[in-house]
C-alpha cells in the first residue's frame, strides 16, 4: 500500500511523543500515513514553519493559535487545533542561590504544594523576578502568572522567552531566575546543577492543555480525508502511551538521536512521574504528571479557549468578547468528533464546561452514555464559566 507522506513539526519535548509514536509504531501506517517527522528549534519556529507551508501541521503550545487568531503574530493562514496531545507535563524550576534560600528557611520541595510553594518563595524573594517560558503564548506563561497572581511577587514579575533546550543555560547564567518549561528540560536544569524543581505545572493547575494538533484552516477544509487520517493515528498513539507498561517503550523511543537525543535515564523521569528534584538526587514522585489520553484529555474544549484568549486579551488591551469568539472558532471541536468517532473516541455532550469546578475524576453525559474527565481544579479554587457566546 502506498502511503500519503506529511510533513509534522515538533519541538523536541517528550509531549512531542504522540507524533513519533505514531509513526514508531505504526499507527500512521495504518491510517494510510507516512510521517515526515521535523525537529524544530523553538515555538516561533514551529509557527511561521505551518504558517508559511513548511510543514503540514505541528505539534504546538495550546494558546499559540490562539494568539494567532488575535492578530498577536505574523499574517499567516487561519491555524485551526485539532485536538489536545498532551496536558500537564511541565515543572518550575529555581536557580541554586534561591535554592539555598528556600531550603535556609525549611522549604522541602515537596513539588505538589502550589500554595506552599508560592508562600515559601515570597518569603526569600524581594524585587523583580525574571521567569523564563518558552514563548509569550503559552500554558508556561499562564501558569506562572496564575500562581503568583496576587502575591508580592506579582508586581515584580517579568517574563522571557527562552527556547526549551537552553533553559538550564538562561538559568545558570542568570538571565532568568527561574523559569516553567515542559520535560525534559527542567531535568537538565537538575542535571546540570543549574537549578533546582520546585513545582509541577499540575500543581498550579490540574489540566493544563500543553501541546495541541494545530493545522492550517486550508489544510483541514481542502483536505478532510487527510485532516482525519492524522487525527486518528495521533490519538491512537496518544491512547497508546497511556497505558502504563507502553511507558518504557515510550522512553527508549523518545530518547533517541533522531529525536530528544538524550538518556533514556532522563527523559524517563516526566514520563514516569518520578523527578529528580535537586542536584543532590532528592526524588519526588507526582502521578499523572503528563497525561496523553486519560481523562479526555485530547478533547480541545471551547471552554478552555475562551478562559487562555480572555487572559491573553486582558494582557494586551484587547476586547475580551471578540477574543473568545475568535479563540473559539480555532477550536475545532467539530473535526474532533466528525474525524475521531470512527477511532472510537467518546464524545462529551457538550463542547464547553466549567473550567476549574472539578476536583476529582468526575462523569459527564457524553454519546455513548457516560465518560469520566480528570480533575481540572486550580490551586486556589478559581473557576471560570464562558459566557454563552464563548460555548
């Protein structure tokens, strides 16, 4: 059988898994597909490579798009996400001189305290923070301003944009303080002794929608079949990667030259939930810190593009309500269930909820009767509900 080729963008970051899973394993192949995977250096790279035709989608940050469809970058192509391929998977991470800080006043680095975590930094922290994340749009950014929203912190905040892989470095040298990037490069920053973890992203929010299938709007309407096909053999993969003994496979895969090219040893630590904390081999252990399937977490809520596009616009003086119609339209809830039915993919019964109400695996009416989603609570018991015109 022949096979249609497409060229896929990715960041080399261990969410970047469904995408070279599914073409590792086969589910590509079984959809007709041949994969032409393309390691990319940084998000605005992955951008104007979709944007200009470089590539035929991309494994991309969830807000991206969102930025892009309110006018918040360069003037390409309506970008259209497909589906989420990744929630959670990212960490906070200190420089060692504010490492030593915490641990002078009897912080732990239990990693899952966000409230503990924050309190413990504001105590040995006075003035401006510089915070690298890995582009201007992106959960990263959300969380840390979600977190320090309020706190003395807050009015001293800044933030940078630092590509993944040389986060450790802009650490280590003192242009960021401390920055939010995903796995594994927060484990470098260990590794390399250029910091310390203090948080899980997940611990700020528990459903952060990381990395997202975006494609351009061109692409999904002139090319349904195509457009389905892919969506498919991503979430077969993500699907695959979720049960817990596909893991190590997971990791080997990953771990090689062509792709993260670096040991199995650490890229395994996001993968399995068991970080390193500190230089010194401190290990915490955090369920669930990625998350590719389980929970529904692949379905691209409506809901979750209006509460990103109203901080975004809220950042930038812009119209709250025009910025949610325009992120939810970029939101292809209906590719989802047109394309992924067929996969057996259940389908919530409604495209939009409360973000922020559930702190525990909770069941929702979907098509096939009932469907369990992950808890999606933030730290601080925030929650928003989109306005009608937002669903």
């Amino acid at each position: 059988m022949s096979l249609t080729s497409l060229r896929l963008g990715y960041v080399p970051l261990i969410d970047a898994a469904p995408l070279i899973v599914a073409a590792e394993i086969g589910f590509a192949a079984e959809e007709g597909l041949e994969f032409d995977l393309i390691r990319l250096r940084s998000w605005a790279q992955s951008r104007d490579m979709l944007g200009t035709g470089g590539i035929d989608a991309a494994h991309m940050l969830v807000p991206l798009p969102i930025a892009q469809a309110l006018g918040l970058g360069p003037d390409y192509p309506a970008f259209d996400l497909a589906m989420f391929i990744s929630q959670g998977g990212q960490a906070i991470a200190v420089n060692a001189a504010l490492a030593e800080r915490l641990r002078a006043i009897g912080h732990g680095f239990g990693f899952g305290d966000a409230r503990a975590a924050r309190d413990a930094l504001v105590s040995v922290w006075t003035g401006p923070l510089k915070v690298g994340v890995p582009f201007p749009f992106s959960t990263q950014a959300h969380l840390v301003r979600h977190w320090l929203k309020g706190s003395p912190l807050e009015p001293g905040l800044s933030i940078h944009t630092v590509p993944p892989p040389m986060m450790a470095a802009a650490l280590a040298s003192g242009e960021v303080d401390a920055f939010c990037v995903g796995e594994p490069w927060a484990s470098y920053a260990v590794e390399t002794a250029a910091g310390a973890l203090l948080l899980a992203g997940r611990a700020i929010w528990n459903a952060p929608p990381e990395k997202g299938l975006v494609l351009t709007r061109a692409f999904t309407e002139s090319q349904p079949e195509l457009t389905g096909a892919l969506m498919r053999a991503i979430w077969r993969a993500c699907r695959w990667i979720d049960i817990p003994e596909n893991r190590g496979t997971a990791v080997e895969i990953l771990s090689r030259p062509d792709y993260l090219n670096l040991s199995p040893e650490l890229s395994e630590r996001g993968l399995l939930g068991r970080l390193h904390v500190s230089p010194q081999g401190e290990v915490r252990h955090f369920p669930d810190f990625i998350r590719f399937h389980a929970g529904g977490a692949n379905f691209p809520w409506r809901s979750t593009a209006a509460l990103l596009a109203r901080d975004i616009a809220e950042a930038h003086n812009l119209d709250p309500k025009a910025a949610m119609e325009a992120a939810g339209a970029c939101f292809r809830t209906d590719l989802y269930r047109r394309h992924l039915r067929a996969a057996g993919a259940d389908m919530p019964g409604a495209s939009a909820r409360i973000e922020g109400a559930m702190t525990h695996p909770t069941p929702v009416a979907s098509e096939k009767g009932q469907m369990i989603l992950g808890p999606d609570a933030f730290f601080d018991g925030e929650t928003f509900d989109p306005p009608i015109y937002a669903r």
